[in-house]
DNA sequence: TACGTTGTACAGTTTTTTCTGTACGTACTT
DNA sequence: AAGTACGTACAGAAAAAACTGTACAACGTA
C-alpha cells in the first residue's frame, strides 16, 4: 500500500530529526565527562516513549548489550537515568530521568566537589610537607624557594576556596534563587 | 662534602612535596577537558621560579620536546599559560597565567558556553524538522510522537537557557559579587 | 530438577588518543 | 652565504579507551 510506504519514510524522517539533537548531545556530554557513545545512548533513552530494556537499546544503537549494560550503569550511578519497574516484565526496564536541572547539574556537582575535594588535600599535605623541609633545611636557597611555593599554593587554595562556595551554590540549590529555571514555553 | 649531599636530598623532598599537588592537579584536570600530562605540564611550569623553555619543561618531565611544544601551545590556546618575552633570549619562555581565576573560569566558560550554543542550534533545527513532519503527515500516531517530542526539546531548551544564563554570570563577573573571591591567608 | 532468560565479568580486539623521532622552515649569527 | 639554533608538521609507534563475544551466575518457569 502507498500509504503504509509513506508512513515508513515519515517515520524515517522522525529518527533523522531526533538523531540531529542526539548527535549533539553525544558530541558535548565529555564536559559531564560522559563518553560520547554512553552519549547516544542517554540520547535514545530520551526519546524512547517507553522505558527501554538492554536489548531494544542494543538493537537501536546497533551494539552490543554488553556496551548497553556498562553504558546504562554509568547513567543511572550519575543519576541520569533510572530503573524503572513495569508489572510483567522480567527484563531491567530503564528511563531517563526528566528533570534536567537535576541530573545534569547532579553530575557536575559530584564530579567537581570531588575534584576539589582532592586538589585542597593534596594543598594542605603539600604545605605541610613544604613547611617541614622548611624547618629542616640549612639551605638558604631552598628556604627561599619553599617561600614562594607556598604563596603559589595559597593562592590554588584561595581559588578552590572559592570554586568550593560556587558548587555549593548549586549543591544547594541557591542557584535557582539567583538564576531561575526557565519554563519551557 | 656532607652538606652538598644533604643539599641535593633536600632538593629531592622539594620536588616531591611539589609533586605531590602536580600528580593531583593533573588528575583532575580532565574536567576542563585537558589530558593528564598537560595537566603535569601545567604544573610544572607553575612551579618553576621562571618562565621555561621547551627544552626545560623536556628535561623536567623527560618527554619529547615535540610534546611540550603541542602542550603548551594547548595551555596557551586557552590562556592558562602565557608566552613571555625575557632580554637575551632566543627561545620561547612560559609561565601559567598566574590568575586562576581568570585562567580556569576562562577555560570553563569557552567550552560550556560553546556546548550549550551549540545544543541550543541543534534543538532548533530539531524541532523545525519535528514541526515539518507534523505538517506533512498522515499519521496520527506519528503526530503524537512528535507531540511528545516537542514536549522533551522544549524542556531541554528550557534547562540550556537557564545554562547560559549561568554562564553569562561567570563570563561577566558577576558571580564575583555573588561568591566573593577570597583572599590567601 | 531441568531448562530458558537475563545481566554482567572478563579477556581479547578494535579504535582513538597520545607520544615520539625525523625532517624541515625560519631566523639569527658570523 | 654558510652554519646553527629553535619550534613544529607530519607520519608512525605506543598507550589508553571503548567495544565485543563468550561464559557464567542468578533467577524464574515448566
């Protein structure tokens, strides 16, 4: 029938249109330090009207379920997408969750309150060790280099300070007090 | 003489307490999307009493002069790292940008506000290409897709203007007066 | 209990990224 | 003009990351 071929190509253009904003997605999620592949793969979710299991993911992306097992879990332990449960169905059902403001600012949080976790400790343990072979040395010198070390190394300091107070904001939801959501329209 | 051997070993803890911050540094810099030894690169000359060399930054990390090349050029591209000019000498000298807040916010800034352009163009011509599929076909179904579509894009619209919003804050300044800088003590 | 389904651990392969050495252009020096 | 020093383009090597197939454990079903 003509129509039913007409329906496939509309349906062929409505893949083509969602594959335009997947692609772009996939191409800038390494700022959420989310490989582009895992990428598409939230992509496809997304759109999915359904909640999808591995396999129809698998089949969708053309890859294999293993990359979809791996890739999901990445999502879901960031708390882009969840596990959903639907009554009947033995197989992981998965969706993504909706609120962007939640789980892309939830990744972010995490990812750069840890860095900065990480980077102050390894200040605090540097000075000290600096502070040490300060009282040790007889070495003018390298008294005078320990010295400038430090100031470097208050200044790091002073700036993951601050960048700490700044994911606060947004840990805390503050944000939204200064930058509002918008609402779709 | 015993003193020069206690020297040098003194030197040796100075370049493992700095060690220490670099190793750290480059672990994380992954989120400003710059690779682990970049990162080292960047911690090295940030060290240094002067600016360096390629040479230098070659013998310091024991890698190809090649690569200091490209890595710095990388760190230059987004201003984390600056070309000096020293009387008398011929080669290239470098230092990091002693900012870091001008420095990281800048490299922040660039690549989140090139991905939300970037994703915002994308959803339109998306949703262009959803509207002109509603208006040509005959399936009912496929409208409801497209329906549902528009819903999830116009979301996502929503969360990237709320984006660039936020960017707009840190590529004015004004989270300054929001989150103050603080000072080194 | 035997059998089929589903998800994932793991080892090996493929792909991508990073790094190096060579070669060469440019610019300074003599 | 010839010689030397310097930075980088480029091609290939090495390393890292991503992907796949196989095998198996867990669980449900008959």
């Amino acid at each position: 029938m003509d129509n039913n071929v007409q329906e496939l190509q509309d349906y062929e253009k409505l893949k083509k249109a969602r594959d335009r904003f997947v692609s772009e997605v996939a191409k800038n999620i390494h700022l959420y330090d989310i490989s582009h592949s895992v990428g598409r793969l939230y992509g496809t979710v997304f759109f999915s009207e359904d909640a999808m299991t591995l396999d129809e993911m698998s089949d969708e992306l053309g890859m294999s379920k293993t990359s979809m097992s791996t890739g999901i879990r990445s999502l879901v332990e960031v708390n882009m997408v969840e596990r959903v449960w639907e009554k009947g169905i033995r197989k992981d059902l998965y969706k993504t969750e909706d609120d962007w403001y939640k789980s892309f600012s939830n990744v972010f949080i995490n990812r750069w309150r840890n860095a900065t976790e990480q980077n102050t400790i390894a200040i605090q343990e540097t000075k000290e060790m600096l502070h040490e072979l300060n009282d040790t040395t007889g070495s003018d010198h390298l008294k005078q280099l320990i010295k400038s070390d430090l100031t470097k190394l208050k200044q790091a300091e002073a700036y993951y300070t601050w960048l700490d107070d700044v994911i606060s904001l947004f840990e805390t939801g503050e944000i939204f007090d200064i930058v509002p959501k918008r609402e779709p329209n």
